[in-house]
C-alpha cells in the first residue's frame, strides 16, 4: 500500500484528505508544520507527499528544498490557492512534480496522485520512440522551425549537445528527438535529474557503485552511464551537479571510461552525452560554481529552446495535441477549445510553458462535458489564465473578478464536503467548521438545494 504525507495547516481540510485517500486504498500520515513534515519524515518511508504552499512555520519553497534533500526522488504536489500559482510554477521548477488548486477538485487529485506514482514506479526513462516526440513538430513559428534544424543537423552526429532553455519548454523532448534521430536510436535512451541527485550518492546514481563501497551499499549497482552504454544519456538540469560530481563526469568524458564507486577497475563505455540547463552557465563557470572545462566538453553543439511566450503561433497547435491526448487518458471526448476560451489561452505568458500549458489543458478536458460537441469554455479556464496582462480582468468573459472568484471557490469547496458526507449538514457544518444556521445561510446564497 502506498504512504502519502499530508502536509497543511488546516485539521478539517487534512481530515478530508485523509477519509478521502484511505477510501482510495492509500495509508496516510498527515501533519500541520514544515518541522512536523521533517520529523516524520525522517522517521518513515513515503511515495509521495502532498504540500500546502502556505505553512505557518515555513512557505512551500523552502520546504520543498528541505524534502529533497532527505528524500530526492520522493514525488510532491503542491495544494495551493489561485493567487498562489506563480509560486506553484516557481516550485515546480524546483522540483514538484505538480500542483493543485484548492478547492481541490478529488477527480484531479486522484489523477495527479496516480501519474505522480506511475513516474515514480518506472523510475529511468525507456527509450523513446517517434511518436514520443512527434508533438514538437507542431511548432509552425519560425523560432520552432530553427530549433528543429538545429536538432535535424546534430542529430546524426556523436557530439556532445547543451540544450538552454526555461524549465518546461521542452529541453528533454528536443533531447530524445535527437536520439531518435541519430544512429543510436535502438539503444537505451536514459534520462536523469541531476538536481535531485546529492553530493553523497551522485557517483553511484551516475557510474555506479561495488557493495561495501560506503554504508548501505549492501550489493553491487550499474550507474546510469553502464545502462546507457552504446546510446544516450540526458542529463537534466546538469547546473546542479556537485563539483565532486563534475570532476568525475569530466574524466568519464575524456577517458570514454567509467569506475563504479569503490572499485579500482575501469571499463570502457560508449555513451552520447546530451545535457540541458535552465541557468546561465556561462555565469556559474565566472562564478567557480561549474567548471570551465567541463563547460567545453559538454557544450561542443548548443541548442536553444525557445520560452512558449515567444512562439504564440505555436500555442493553438500545442493544444490540440494536448487536447488529444487528454481525451485518450481521460476517455472523453471534447472537441476543442471555443473561440474565445483559445484566445485567453492564447494571450496568457505561460510562465511555466509547455509543461503548464498540458497540465492546464488536462484540467479544462476533465471539468469539461464530453457529451456530443463539446467545447471548453472561458468559464472553466482557470482563473489566473483570465487575468489580462495588464492585470485586469479580462472584461469580454464577464463575472470573474477577485471577489466573484473567491465566491465560486467556496461554492465548489462547500459542495464538495457535501457530496463526501453524502449532504447530511450537520456533518457538513462541522467539517466546515460553521454552526448549522450559517451553513443554511450560505445553501441560500449559493442557491443549494437539497
């Protein structure tokens, strides 16, 4: 059975979370601090952990900083509210794996939950195949067209690629069309986040390690370089390497041989190495933070993945891709995206790009009716897509200004508890933490009946 880790402040938002996931076959531990969360931490094993993005004795930044460092590859989603998702996307970039919004919609949750364990599960990324990586070719503005060029002329070659760009524009899909590409296309193609890599156990993540190398190596372990070997290994966010770390990858690169940790025996390996970096890393090599000629050797041909924000004539094609395969996941059956719901999506800065544009789209299919020739709607875009750049309420969708918004959360959040405690409004009242007159009060205002 998997443990999850509730982590938020707020009892009876906790107590739902924790009737809801033990009906769904999950053991869960829930706490209300940031210093409750690493204690116990310390203490269990967990597959996942749910994270409120405020805490009262830390935010969800700093935290999540401090999970990955005692559990990397434990998966995490943020529950926040709308006016936090700029932070969300800042966190993801950190390392979540992905965010909610509060009311939290259950259907979503679950969702989330179960794709969050399936990467988890499956750990090293399989080789790809060209239908992996066929979407990218749904850029038609002339910033996508360069970045496949670039991608088609590097391809076939054996040198070593630096692809740059922001978090979620698409760095490891340009990396396995590359493989695709190249002649090592029937090979392994292995993926790694080297931010969730530590100083400690980097070396025997990347090369491997004998038992009795240090304490808990208790058998011997092939790094991901040795289960690379004769393809492809991506190294994500290659920035965050420690510069132990860096020193060996360096002797890898120019001996073309790896050691696993503790023993004194080289072996000889044939790996294509494609790095990528959020960062400026000309600006940690100036700083002593990467080293220069480390820097060289992994930057022989260097790609540029431009931000979504840059190539907004590529957004409709992306949707529909995302659209597509949101309704195969889903299995529903929505057409598209109206009119004017594609224009909001369309003018929205996509901070997070790619990578929040498919989840947004995600959401808008599962709240939409699949019925017939259904559409998404401006209504059920998320709020903070609807806000203009100039910060205004986008006044054509009418009805959604901060205290309308605020108003429809608590509606869903009220008919949620609801539906959980099967509308019987004593129990209601007191999840809600209200008396039942104000719990009527607000069935009136809502419009409720039941």
């Amino acid at each position: 059975m998997k443990h999850i880790l509730v982590i938020d402040d707020d009892p009876v938002f906790r107590l739902m979370l924790e009737t809801f996931l033990t009906k769904n076959n999950f053991l869960v531990t829930s706490v209300g601090t940031s210093a409750e969360a690493l204690r116990t931490l310390k203490k269990a094993l967990f597959s996942l952990c749910l994270v409120d993005l405020r805490l009262p004795d830390s935010n969800g930044l700093d935290l999540l900083k401090e999970i990955k460092k005692i559990s990397p590859g434990l998966p995490l989603i943020l529950m926040t509210s709308f006016v936090d998702v700029r932070t969300a996307v800042k966190a993801i970039k950190s390392g979540a794996y992905e965010y909610i919004t509060k009311p939290v919609n259950t259907d979503e949750l679950i969702l989330a939950i179960q794709s969050a364990l399936k990467t988890e599960e499956k750990g090293v990324k399989e080789a790809p195949t060209i239908e992996d990586t066929s979407f990218y070719h749904y850029g038609k503005s002339k910033a996508s067209l360069e970045t496949l060029k670039a991608i088609e002329l590097v391809a076939p070659t054996n040198m070593s690629v630096l692809i740059n760009g922001e978090s979620g524009t698409g760095k490891e899909f340009a990396a396995r069309l590359i493989h695709v590409r190249s002649k090592r296309s029937k090979r392994p193609f292995i993926a790694i986040d080297c931010g969730v890599l530590s100083a400690e156990l980097g070396a025997s993540e990347l090369f491997g390690h004998v038992k009795g190398a240090f304490t808990g190596a208790g058998f011997d372990k092939a790094g991901h370089f040795e289960l690379a070997d004769g393809g492809t290994i991506f190294l994500d966010e290659i920035g965050n390497l420690s510069m132990e770390v860096q020193v060996m990858l360096l002797r890898v690169i120019q001996e073309r041989q790896i050691r696993r940790v503790g023993s004194g025996k080289s072996q000889d390996i044939d790996v294509r190495i494609i790095a990528a970096t959020n960062d400026n890393l000309k600006d940690s090599v100036a700083k002593g933070l990467f080293r220069e000629d480390l820097y060289h050797r992994l930057n022989e041909f260097s790609i540029s993945i431009p931000a979504l924000r840059e190539r907004k004539e590529d957004i409709e094609g992306f949707i529909l891709k995302f659209v597509k395969d949101a309704n195969q996941e889903l299995g529903k059956a929505v057409q598209g995206f109206s009119k004017e719901a594609m224009d909001i999506m369309v003018k929205y800065s996509w901070p997070g790009n790619l990578r929040e544009l498919k989840n947004v789209v995600k959401k808008t299919i599962l709240m939409t009716d699949s019925a017939g020739q259904s559409l998404v709607t401006p209504e059920i875009i998320p709020y903070e897509l609807r806000i203009a750049p100039s910060g205004d309420v986008d006044t054509s969708i009418g009805g959604y200004d901060l205290k309308a918004a605020s108003l429809k959360q608590e509606k869903e959040y009220i008919l949620s508890v609801l539906e959980k405690v099967k509308y019987n409004k004593s129990s209601a009242a007191r999840i809600l933490n209200i008396d039942r007159k104000t719990l009527y009060n607000k069935l009136k205002l809502f419009n409720i009946d039941i």
